[in-house]
C-alpha cells in the first residue's frame, strides 16, 4: 500500500525539491493576514461572498490558495518531468506538441451498415480513431431476433449478431492503421473473437491490429448492471482475454478499466478515481494469480474516465490518478518497465450531465469537458453531441461534437506546451487532495476485504447512491445552477 503522505505539520516546510522556502513562507503568511483584515474584509462589506463555494464532488473550495498550500510540495517526487515517473505531468515526453490526443469518437446504430457508414464519414472529417458502440442486445450477448432483444435493435449501438454483421461493419477500413475500441463487457471475448478472425479473413495479422477492448466486467456489478454470470467466471475470461493478447497481440489493450459507468451513476470525482484503481489492482492481482509477471501484461492496462462540469476537479483527477497508479506499479508490484507505470487512458465528455432542455448549451458544456481532459493530459477523447440527452447523435451533431475537439487543438493554443497548469497552487492542492482521498478509499476496500467482497457487500452501490442523492439534493435546493434545465427555468420565471 502507498504509505499516507505527511502533513505540513508532521515533516519540516523545506525539504530537498520544495518549491518555497521558510522565510519567503513566513512573509507571505504575514501579508496574507493583513490583506484578510483590510482589503479583504472591505470587499466582504460591500459584496459577500457566495454560500456553497465546492466542487461537483462537494469539496470545499478555498478562497484563496498560496505557496504555504503547497509547501510540502516536493518537484522531483510528486511532479517529475512529462514522460517519466511518477507522471503527474503525463506519460509523453512531449504531449500534443508531437500529436495531439486521437480524436475517437464513439459511434454506433441500426445495422452494420449504417454504423460503417458513419466511421467512414467520421473518419472523412479528422477522426483519427474509431469506438464502437454496441446495442443492448449485443450487450447483453443476445442475437437480434432472440425474443428477449424485441425493440432494442440499434436503439443504444450497432447490433452484431454473428461474424458476417463483423464483417459488414468494418468493410473496407484500414484496420491496420487505424486503432479500434469496443465498448464492450460480458460477450467480449466472443466480440473480439468474430474482430480479430474478420481482421485476419482481410489479410490482417493479430500484430498488425492495434486497439482496445474494454472487457471490464467489475464496474458492470459496481454500476452499469450489463452482465451475465457470477463475479468469479467473468473474471476468469476477462484474464482468459488479458492472456491472449499478452501472448498474441502486442499493440492491443486487452482491458480498459472504467471509471466512466461509475461516475455517470452517481459518483463523485474520487470515487470514480478510487474505485477504478481498486477494479485495475484486483486484474492485476488475477493477471499474477494466472502465472502472468507483471511486466509481461501491465504495459497494455488502459483506462477510460468521465469528465464532468467542475473543470479543476477534473484536471487534477486526472493528474492524482497519474501518479497514484505509477507508485502502486512501481512500489508495491514492483514493476521494472516504465511503461507499466503509466495510467494511459481514453476520456469520455459526461453524458449524464447534458439536458435535454436547451441542448445547445450542451456543446459549451461539452468544450469545457473537453478542454479539461486535454489539460489533464488525456491520452484519447470522444465528446458527446448536443442531442444526446434526446437520441442517438445525428451528423450534424456528431460532427459539432468531432469540430470540437479539432478547435481546442488546432486554435486554442494549449497544446503548445505540457501540462500549461502545472504548478498552479490550486490544481497541484486539488491534485494533492484527490490522490489522498483516493488512497483513503483504497485503504477502506482493502480493510473490507477487496473489491469482489465490496461488491458482494454493496459497498461501491451505497457510496455511488449516496453521493448521487446529494448531488440531486444540491440541484433540487438551488445550491446548484444547470443552466437551462427545468430547475433554473422555474427559478428564473
């Protein structure tokens, strides 16, 4: 386990790599308390402040964050150099001044045809990769005309019934060049089975074919609710899938861990982050169990987050979740290779935040989302299209949604250098806080048995509940503003 970092007041203020140093700490500190009863408290006076200052998640926002909020900050330990341990920076020496992220935008409806239709218009337009979303039949591993699949056909993805669906989805692209994600969970050995073969039936060899599965069964009982068998057998073909790929398929992401499903359920920014890590850490546990080393299958874990509306809070999730995830791989499984510390990892704008009122404010919502994942430092990004809160994506929407991402890289000019909020006093204490509170609750799941007992003991479903209700609560009694939903409407007549 991560020892519990030391507070300001359990370790000397200047220690070797801290940013400040005693004097310039104690000055400040003075200059501080005289602006609190002058300026400050004239400005007070005049125009208080407002009531409920917190993130989405409910944490407390100071009204001010200096030097002295960071000064146990150690440079070397907790911030590094972008491409090097332990990656709070990123986990590319360069970032998006080599590339920027790959533009993958999730895609899926009707037949086959009509969802390869939409890749190649996507791909017409500058998406650099494709995600496939799957309908509920799919999901839930039946066929099209199975009874129980009555009115799902194509309503939430592509329906994919057997081999030849396969193979009139991913007619005439360049699976060799391109990677590919499938949002897939249960079935998704046998997904990836009809892919791979239809890949091959096309003169692509397994080492040629680059993309991710994300075959992550543990966040189906924790959130999403898609699954088919008990805990145990799903896991064992989830490493049954880890192995194959170690073995065969070098450029593909065997697992992509996701945070998305627990957060659009009602969880906050931690738990989503908490919770995530505890399901990678029990893969990895299984992946070692199976007689994998580590260094063999960790180098092709990825992840899959939310980005939500608090802007900051989400940037600095992405950045605890960095650096936590590398000290667990290099401290306590004493992982070798740098690439198994990394937390590489694809973001996801947050559907559950859209409304279905005024949808066109949900591209603002959605820029934002995007351009804190991209400070975050996100390694792929889908961004939800305005009507989603109403249907699937149309092409105009889903082509707004694409210009998007295109537009914060291409003119907003925060690609040109890494990590531009490094450094900040207030991103590097919310980095802090979050990667401490995710600790917390690795340390609380740990005590409680592990994540299959916190399943079976609905740990992960009263936490998700209970922060949802809060948050509902937050909206219900106008602590919360959402602009343009029904709440605000009434409010503002």
């Amino acid at each position: 386990m991560i020892e519990q970092q030391s507070t300001e007041s359990e370790q000397p203020v200047v220690e070797q790599g801290s940013l400040f140093d005693k004097a310039e700490l104690d000055r400040l500190t003075v200059k501080r308390d005289a602006w609190e009863q002058t300026t400050l408290q004239q400005s007070l006076a005049r125009l208080p402040e407002r009531d409920y200052l917190r993130t989405t998640s409910g944490v407390p926002i100071n009204r001010l964050y200096l030097p002295s909020d960071n000064a146990s900050l150690d440079y070397t330990r907790d911030l590094g150099l972008p491409g090097e341990y332990p990656y709070t920076r990123g986990v590319q020496p360069t970032m998006y001044r080599a590339k920027p992220w790959t533009m993958r935008m999730f895609a899926g409806f009707g037949t086959a045809e009509d969802t390869n239709a939409r890749f190649k218009y996507l791909l017409q337009q500058g998406q650099t990769g494709l995600s496939t979303a799957f309908d509920m039949a799919t999901l839930y591993g039946y066929d099209t005309d199975h009874p129980m699949a009555v009115g799902e056909f194509g309503k939430c993805g592509v329906a994919i019934s057997s081999l030849a669906d396969m193979e009139i989805l991913f007619a005439d692209l360049p699976l060799d060049k391109i990677t590919t994600s499938m949002t897939i969970n249960s079935p998704a050995s046998a997904i990836w089975a009809m892919y791979i073969v239809n890949a091959e039936k096309h003169g692509f060899s397994r080492a040629q074919l680059g993309g991710t599965l994300q075959n992550d069964i543990l966040k189906e009982y924790i959130a999403q609710k898609e699954y088919l068998f008990p805990p145990e057998p799903s896991m064992r073909l989830v490493i049954d899938t880890i192995e194959f790929g170690t073995r065969f398929m070098p450029r593909w992401n065997t697992i992509s861990i996701s945070g998305y499903h627990i957060r659009e359920a009602g969880a906050t920014a931690v738990q989503e982050l908490a919770f995530t890590i505890a399901d990678g850490l029990a893969y990895v546990d299984a992946a070692l169990a199976r007689g994998l080393k580590i260094d063999e299958f960790a180098p092709r874990l990825s992840f899959f987050f939310d980005v939500h509306n608090d802007f900051f809070e989400e940037i600095a999730k992405f950045r605890a979740g960095r650096r936590l995830w590398s000290r667990l791989m290099r401290e306590r499984y004493a992982a070798k290779d740098p690439r198994s510390w990394m937390m590489r990892c694809h973001a996801q704008t947050a559907g559950v935040s859209l409304t279905a009122q005024q949808p066109d404010n949900n591209v603002v919502r959605t820029s934002i989302q995007a351009l804190a994942a991209v400070l975050g430092g996100t390694n792929s990004l889908h961004t939800n299209a305005l009507d989603e809160a109403l249907a699937l994506p149309t092409e105009r929407a889903a082509l707004i949604a694409l210009r998007t991402q295109q537009i914060i890289a291409a003119e907003s000019g925060v690609t040109n250098t890494i990590d531009p909020l490094g450094g900040s006093y207030f991103v590097e204490t919310l980095t802090d806080e979050t990667e401490q509170a995710a600790i917390d609750y690795l340390k609380r799941i740990d005590a409680l048995g592990g994540v299959l007992p916190c399943i079976q003991n609905g740990f992960f479903q009263r936490e998700i509940a209970e922060s949802a209700y809060r948050y509902q609560q937050e909206i219900d009694q106008q602590q919360r503003t959402i602009v343009g939903s029904m709440t605000i409407l009434v409010v503002m007549q």
